[in-house]
C-alpha cells in the first residue's frame, strides 16, 4: 500500500454552506438530548455533499458523538444488498464493542443477515414478514446503542441503493421513536429521472413530517473565488474567476477540476465537454496508471488493492507506481479502511467507466470473476457470491454466470433482500436459454431454491427446471413486495403449465396467484383457489394437495366459515400428516380448532387450539406460534372468555415482539384492546388499540387498531374521533375483500355514529348490506352486536318522524335475522335476550319483564359496560310502571349505571343516566352525573323557541305549528329560522333529530301528538 501522497486539488477552506451546516448542527443538538433525527441530503454530483458531511462529521465527533459511515456499493450495474447498513454498523461495533453487543444480544442470528462478522444467520422463515422482523430488529438494536451516547449514522449515495436498502431507510425514518440518534442519507439529486427507483421513496419521506431534507445548491460566484483561492493558495485573478465560474456553472467539483488544469497549464485547447475535462488528468496518467484506472472504474465504487493486483497482473513494484501516479494525479484515493482503493469522485469513475470499449468491458469483468474464482479470499466473504455473479454476468458468459447467479439469488434470500433475489432470478430466467443443456442438467433444486414442495421427483436429483426458478421468483416478488411482478411471473407459469400439463405445480402456482390477488386489492381469491382444488381433485396426498386444503380451509374460516370449511381443515390435517408436511398441519390444526369452536363445540376446539401453541412452540415453529398466539385468545373471546384470554395475549405480545412478528404482534395488540373494552378497562384498551396502528408491517392489522379506537370513541360521544378513526380502518381494510370479521364491525360503527347524529335513514343503510348478506355460522361474534345496534337505534328513534318510513320493514328484517343467529353459549344467549328487548322497546313493549332477565343474563359476566347500559334500561321500565318500591329499585340501578359511565368516561351512557333521573326527579347522590338544568336552555333557545321546536320535533308545518300556538305563519317561520341557526342545523330534519338525541322532550308528548305515529 501507499504512504502520503501530495496533492493539491482538494481545497483546505470549507466554503459556504453555513445555513447547511446549521441545520445540522441544530439536529446534532436535538438528538443528543434523546429526540432522534432523520435527514435527506441532496445534491447534483459535484455540488460538494461529501465534503459537508466530512466537515459536519468533524463537528460531531468533536462533540463526542460517534460517526458511522456506509455508503452505497456498485458494482457494475449492481448494488450490494445493505451495504451501507452493513458498512455502518460495523464501524458502530468497532467503536462501541460492549454497547453494541448488549444491544444485540439474543439477535446475533437475525442481524448477521445484515453484518455477517457477528456469526451465521440463522435458517429463520422465508415469509412477507421477514424482511419486516429485520428491520424492527435493526431500528430497536440502533436506539438501544444510542440509548446513552450519541451516534451518527451516515449512509451515502442513496442514487445506488438496492431496494432492500431503500426498504430499510424507509423503515427506519418512518418507526424511529427513541435514543440518541441522528441518521442523514445523501443522494445525487440529477439521477433521479422519473423512473429511478429512489424517486417514491424521497417522495414518501417527504410526507414524513419528521424527515428533514436539505437540498445542496451550487457556489455562487464569491463562492467560487474563495474556493479557486483556497487551491491555488493565492488570490486569482477575477477574469480566471470569472472564465472558471461560467464553464463550471457554481458546480464545486468542476471548479476544482478547472482551476487545478489552469494552475497546471492544461487549460489550452480544453474542450467544451466537462466529460473530456475529467479525462484529461487521466490522458494525462503513464499508460500504466491509465490502465490500472480502467481496471478500477470497472471494479465497482471500492476495489481490494490485491484485487487489482489480480487483475492487473503487473509487477508489484510497477502496480504500485502505477497507483502512486494514480493517487498522486488526485485520480484515486485509499479506502478508509486502507484495504483498496476508489476514485475520488464518481464522476471521474463514470468518465473513465464510459471510455471502455465494449470488449473490453467484458473483458475486464472476465478476468475480475477468474481472479475470484481462483482465490476466493480477495474480496470480503459477505459480498464474495454477489460480486461473482456480478462480474460473470457482465463477462456475458451464460455457462459461468448462470450457477453464479443462482448462488447469488441464495444469499440474498437468506439475507432476507427478497427484491434483490427477485433481480437475480429474472436474470437467471434470462440466462437460462443460453446456458449450455450440461450446465443447466448439473443444477439441482435442493441447491437452488427453497419454497417449492417437490412435484414428483427428488430434489436432490431432479434437474432444476424454468419452472422452479418462476416459483422462486413469485415468492421472492411476494416477499419482497414486488407483486406486481410476482403476478405477471405466476401468470406466465400457468401459461406454460397450459402447454405441458402439470397439475401439482399448476395448483401451487394459482394458489399463490390467489394470495397475490388479494394482496395486490384485486379480489378475495376464492376463483383461484377453487381452480387449485379443482387441479388437485382424486390425486394421491401430497405437500402441495395438503397446501391448497389448508389454504382454502383458513380462506373459508375468514369468510365463509361452516360445514365445508370444516371438512377441507379436517383433509388438510389429514394429508399433511401423511406427507409429512408438519407446518402446514399445525397451520391446518389451527384453522380446525377454530371452526370447531364456532361450529358450537368450544371446548374441543380450544384444546386443540392449545395443543398447536403448545406444539409449535416447542417446535420452534415461531411463524405459526405468531398465528396462535392470535387465534387461539380471539376464540376464547368469542365464546365470552375475555379475561381468560388477556394473559394469553400479553404473553403473545412478548412473543410476537421477540420473534419480530409484527403482523401478528398488531393483531394481537387489537384483540387485546377488544378484551379490555369488554372488561371495562377502557384506558387500557386505547392504549393497546394505538400499538396496534403502529407496529403492524401490513394495513389489516393496522386497520383493526383504528377500528377499536372508533369504538372506544363512539362509546365516549366523541363522534368526530369516531368517524376519523373509521375512515382510517376502512382505508386499510380496502373494500376488495370484504370478510365478516371486518365488515360486521365497520357496519356497526357507522351504524352507531349515524344512529347517534340523528341520522336514522344512514343508520338503515349501513346495515342493509349485513341482512342482505345474511349471517352463515361462524358470524355470530360480529353479527350480534350489529344487530343489537340497530335495534337500539331503531327504539332510540322511534318517536322521530324521519324514522316512520320503512320503520315496519326493518323490524321484521332484524327480527328474522336474530332468529337465525347461534345463542349457543352464555354470552351470545344474553346479546339475544337485549337484542329482543330493544325489538320490543322499538315498538313501544318493553316492561320491566323484558329487561329483568336481560340484566340477570349479563350479571353472570364479566362485560361491565353492557350490565351498565341493561341496568339503565331497566331503570326506565321500572320507573314506567310507577310504585315506590320500583322507584327504590331504579334509583340502585341508576347509581350502579352512572358509576361505570363515570369510571369509563362514557359520556352518551352518563348523559343518558342523568336525563332519566331528571325527568323522574330522583336523586342518584353524588356519584351521578349532573344533568343540565335545561337542555334547551343551554342551546340558547327561548320558551316559545322551545315549543316551537316541540312542534317541528312532532313532524308539524309551519301553518300547523302556527295554528297551535295562536301566531302567524310567517311568525313561526322566524322562529324555525332562529332555531336551525342556533342548533347549527340546516334543515327542519336535523333539528327534529337534535331534540331527540338531546331527549328535550318526552317520548310519550311527541307520540301522542304526533298524528299518525304508531305506538
């Protein structure tokens, strides 16, 4: 290697930059006081971007703050998967060895797929949340490293980036929450043209409101002639100033270029093209160096110096004068880590790497791929296979690059850069014609791919065929996201399949073709997988026939559970167990126990539900344990065993976490939330329902964190939250895939907004939908409560004129509906018994027989809420009817509602209990919630205002209402104009609903006066 070299190109002075460099500084400050930052730094090549983050670097470490560089390898056409990841947290290690450590310590597997030194990466799960499981566990390993020190995580050349990288970055500027850190990405700002892959993700950063972007403009002209002066170590003369600053247009590296070729003498005869202005310092090299340079430009962006030796074959001592011209030229530079050499500037290696004649390009790659083969260890063993099959692909030999590209599309999978294996398989796809039929025979699927079942045949002797690679490819584009891709590979398999009838491989290909459709918001998949059933139909057991069984099975669970369901999950256990095909029979069992829990069997299917958990976690099964740790509690609540499933979902949160199963991490979240809303502990339930929305890797999940939240807010008054958090659930359910357990809700909330604004007619709408649909076996955990919405709407609303149209219809709709719906263990017996109370109350029925057993029903369980809102139903029956003794009883039930209300801050429910006590004047002590003195008051509304709206509550004109209180028509018609201003409603309907929402008037004035309404 090299000692000192001289050179003067580089300019001592820093120049500008200082609104740049305060913002850096500034976000240097927040982050060492634990308020983490994320920055984007960009700038066209040469504008002077590493030089801000050489100095601002400087300025870090002189705070004692840790800087760790990585940047952005290409390699050819190729980037390395992670580079700078990589590269930066191996210099994380290096300076924070016992931090770093601790803070990786029971992750070394899953974080040697981003830095192999810390051992070998663990076999793990090829699945969507693969990738996702890495990354949490990167974000959390680089807070817990910044917990007490700061650090800066520097990543270069962004422009580069493979998608893996971008995935990452991502990741990590959308979920960092906590430490000491500060992570900048820089990138060249005129590479990204339209399509350039970078472009959706500065796009997606910039909607992140906790991502800053700097954006590096260029010298002005007092810039340029500070710089010039810095070079050249003198004052210029302004007309040298003014010739350079025109020809480099403010760019810092063309003012470098330009002032060192005139201090040089070089400027004579200098063409117009900055392009030939970079290569002229090379033109200018002794042919050896020149050649060496060549050698380097088509290395990739760092080349190992015994490498180049390899490659060159030269002399040591004539390589090494070579490289001294080279470096002295300010051509080349060390590597920081003193182990090889780089162009200083890219721009140069692009203009030197353009020069290339084609044959010598591939020349070039040949004897680089040739060197590596024949000594392994030249270059580093994490990019060893990437860079082979790099540099033999670009050699444009098919025989060599085929395998090496296959080897290459190995690792990367097994790092979990599923969009970069992707990549590697279409270019094998490519290759394959052309690769000669031994080289093609000799490889075998064992070797080369990983979730193909074998269809017929050993893999361990089979040949490898196009269709496997297209399977590996479909996965990795599933995985990785690509899905688009995906599905035109999977189309293009099936394409094939048509030609040379396959019948196993053609069903796994239209499953995964189902789960693409679905993924990608094309529709719910039921074609697809009922054409894999179809395939897969009197054939002997196999892996694949018990995939498609289990597959269809958990697809009919979600949406059309029952009698079928059941028998394909009973198959698929069966046939996986005779393959031997152990995942997909615990998965299988799974799905079994949960049909067999709502086929009205809950005990054995919760213990085969248990006994799977059980299994897989003994098995180290951790994807399907993820899955159980969801179904298993989400069955417990269904039968009503909510409190016996909340330490089973705590415990799987801690699961899920550890494991980096964020998918299932978030489920769990929100069915822990649902649990804590029914055992009234509602503070609880919000914060589980916020983890929810924020951990999860994919929308659903996400989704049902929203919808919990509109739930709880619903139930607190707070409409406008409600509708909020609705419209986010919705967004991330889509409307492709409508399954009961999502639509039932999403009905019932909008339901439950409309019903609570007064707004009957929508409230009707959104339930129509379910009815028609009706309610199979299996919905009943979702059916019930819509139901019971409506029906509570429909006799909250039964004084309001809006709601006398279809009134008759509706209630036999729900009254048929209820009669089919399972009552088959306690709890859904008790939501029966109210559901038929409120049927009653809707027609003005209901007595104190209706709701006693209703309240005994729900005294026997754990849901406080809803024996708080029974509770207070009762309480109006009984005051009905009269009698002291009733009266005694009201006021206990009364005093137990308003303290849950109270406790759980359920507005609508305390309001509701203060408005009954009032109009029975009785006293609830103070417990109650105090009621306002007059509510018509509080809206501002005057005493005959007050009985106007009566009158327009009650369905009457103005000319009527003008008659009954002995005022003129044109009178009345100001004082509806006051009161829609006043209540901030636009019309008589939504006044009518005010009143009743607010119960401003009793149910039995407006019954009897109104005419026409049925009692």
């Amino acid at each position: 290697m090299l000692g000192p070299v001289e050179n003067r190109s580089v300019s001592p002075v820093f120049v500008g930059r200082t609104d740049e460099l305060d913002t850096l500084n500034d976000a240097l400050a927040r982050a060492a006081a634990a308020e983490p930052q994320a920055l984007l730094l960009g700038g066209e090549a040469g504008v002077g971007k590493t030089r801000l983050v050489e100095e601002f670097a400087t300025v870090a470490a002189g705070r004692e703050a840790v800087v760790a560089v990585g940047g952005c390898v290409e390699i050819g056409a190729d980037g390395l998967p992670f580079a700078p990841f990589s590269t930066a947290l191996r210099a994380l290690r290096d300076a924070l060895p016992e931090q770093f450590a601790a803070a990786a310590a029971g992750q070394e597997e899953e974080l040697a797929r981003l830095l192999p030194d810390l051992g070998e990466a663990g076999a793990g799960r090829h699945d969507e949340q693969g990738m996702a499981r890495l990354f949490e566990i990167t974000v959390r390993l680089l807070e817990r490293v910044a917990a007490a020190r700061t650090v800066v995580l520097v990543l270069e050349d962004l422009h580069w980036a493979d998608a893996s990288t971008r995935h990452l970055l991502a990741y990590l500027f959308r979920t960092l929450r906590t430490g000491c850190l500060l992570v900048l990405a820089t990138y060249r700002s005129d590479d990204i043209h339209r399509r350039h892959p970078l472009r959706p993700l500065l796009a997606e950063l910039d909607r992140l409101r906790t991502v800053r972007r700097i954006e590096l403009a260029r010298f002005t002209r007092e810039e340029a002639g500070r710089q010039i002066a810095g070079i050249l170590a003198a004052e210029p003369d302004p007309a040298q100033v003014d010739e350079i600053y025109a020809r480099s247009d403010g760019n810092a590296f063309f003012i470098e270029e330009l002032a060192v070729a005139g201090a040089e003498g070089n400027c004579t005869g200098l063409s117009d093209s900055l392009r030939d202005l970079l290569l002229v310092r090379v033109e200018a090299l002794p042919e050896s160096a020149q050649r060496v340079a060549r050698i380097v430009a088509e290395g990739g962006s760092t080349v190992e110096y015994r490498l180049i030796a390899a490659v060159a074959q030269l002399a040591e001592d004539d390589l090494i004068e070579a490289l001294r011209a080279a470096v002295g030229a300010n051509l080349l530079t060390v590597t920081r880590a003193g182990d090889g050499y780089r162009f200083r500037h890219s721009l140069v290696r692009e203009a030197v790497a353009d020069d290339l004649l084609p044959g010598e390009r591939s020349r070039l790659n040949r004897r680089y791929a040739e060197a590596l083969e024949a000594d392994p260890t030249l270059v580093p063993a994490d990019a060893r296979v990437m860079r082979l099959a790099s540099y033999w692909y670009h050699a444009h030999d098919a025989a060599k690059a085929l395998p090496a590209v296959l080897a290459a599309a190995v690792v990367a999978r097994r790092r979990h850069a599923y969009s970069e294996q992707l990549g590697l398989l279409e270019r094998a796809m490519e290759l394959w014609d052309a690769a000669p039929r031994e080289v093609r025979s000799a490889l075998r699927p064992v070797d080369c791919t990983d979730v193909y079942p074998p269809c017929g045949g050993d893999p361990a002797t089979t040949p490898l065929r196009y269709l496997d690679l297209m399977a590996e490819a479909a996965v990795a584009g599933r995985f990785g996201g690509e899905r688009e891709r995906a599905l035109k590979i999977t189309k293009r398999a099936l394409r094939l399949l048509e030609e040379d009838p396959d019948p196993l491989r053609a069903a796994w290909f239209w499953v995964q073709r189902s789960r693409l459709v679905q993924a990608l918001a094309r529709g719910d998949g039921r074609q697809e997988l009922g054409t894999a059933q179809d395939l897969v139909r009197g054939l002997p057991p196999s892996e694949v026939h018990a995939e498609v069984l289990a597959v269809a099975a958990n697809w009919s669970m979600q949406r059309r559970p029952g009698p079928e369901a059941l028998a394909a999950a009973e198959r698929a256990v069966e046939y996986a167990r005779m393959v031997g095909a152990r995942e997909t029979e615990l998965h299988a069992r799974l799905t079994l126990g949960g049909l067999t829990v709502e086929s009205g069997d809950p005990e054995t299917g919760l213990a085969q539900m248990r006994q799977v958990l059980h299994d897989t976690r003994a098995e180290g099964l951790h994807h399907v344990a993820g899955r159980a740790y969801v179904n298993l509690p989400s069955a417990l609540q269904s039968v009503g065993r909510d409190r016996e499933a909340v330490p089973l979902l705590r415990e799987g949160i801690e699961f899920s976490r550890g494991h980096g199963l964020l998918d299932s991490e978030a489920w769990v979240w929100g069915n822990l939330s649902e649990a804590l809303y029914s055992l009234g502990q509602w503070a609880e339930a919000a914060e589980a329902a916020a983890h929810a929305t924020r951990v999860g890797h994919s929308a659903k999940p996400r989704g049902m964190g929203a919808l919990r939240l509109a739930h709880l807010a619903l139930g607190r008054g707070d409409l406008a939250e409600a509708a909020r958090q609705l419209a986010a659930a919705r967004a991330r359910y889509g409307t492709h895939d409508p399954m009961p357990q999502q639509s039932l809700p999403l009905a019932r909330i909008t339901l439950g907004i409309a019903a609570a604004e007064g707004r009957i007619t929508d409230a009707r709408a959104a339930l129509l939908p379910a009815l028609d649909a009706g309610f199979p076996p299996g919905t009943h955990r979702h059916g019930w409560p819509l139901l019971l919405a409506a029906a509570t709407a429909e006799a909250d609303a039964r004084t309001l004129p809006a709601a006398r149209p279809g009134r008759a219809e509706i209630l036999d709709r729900l009254s048929a509906a209820v009669r089919t719906l399972t009552t088959g263990v306690p709890l859904w017996h008790a939501y029966g018994q109210w559901t038929r109370a409120e049927l009653l109350r809707a027609q003005g029925r209901d007595t104190t027989g209706t709701w006693s057993p209703v309240v005994t029903a729900f005294e026997c369980l754990d849901r406080p809420y809803d024996l708080a809102r029974v509770r207070h139903r009762l309480a109006g029956a009984l005051l009905a009817e009269g009698g002291d003794d009733e009266r005694d009883r009201a006021v206990e039930l009364l005093r137990l509602a308003a303290a849950v209300a109270d406790h759980l801050r359920a507005r609508p429910l305390a309001d509701a209990v203060a408005r009954l006590a009032q109009r029975a004047r009785l006293t609830l002590g103070r417990a109650a919630r105090q009621a306002p003195a007059d509510p018509a008051a509080a809206l501002g509304l005057t005493s005959r205002e007050r009985d106007v709206l009566g009158l327009v509550a009650a369905g009457r004109t103005n000319r009527q209402i003008a008659e009954e209180l002995f005022i003129s028509p044109k009178t009345a018609s100001v004082h509806v104009s006051n009161i829609l201003s006043k209540l901030g409603v636009s019309g008589r309907g939504e006044a009518a609903a005010v009143a009743h929402r607010l119960e401003l008037f009793p149910a039995g004035t407006l019954a009897t006066d109104a005419p026409g309404n049925r009692q």
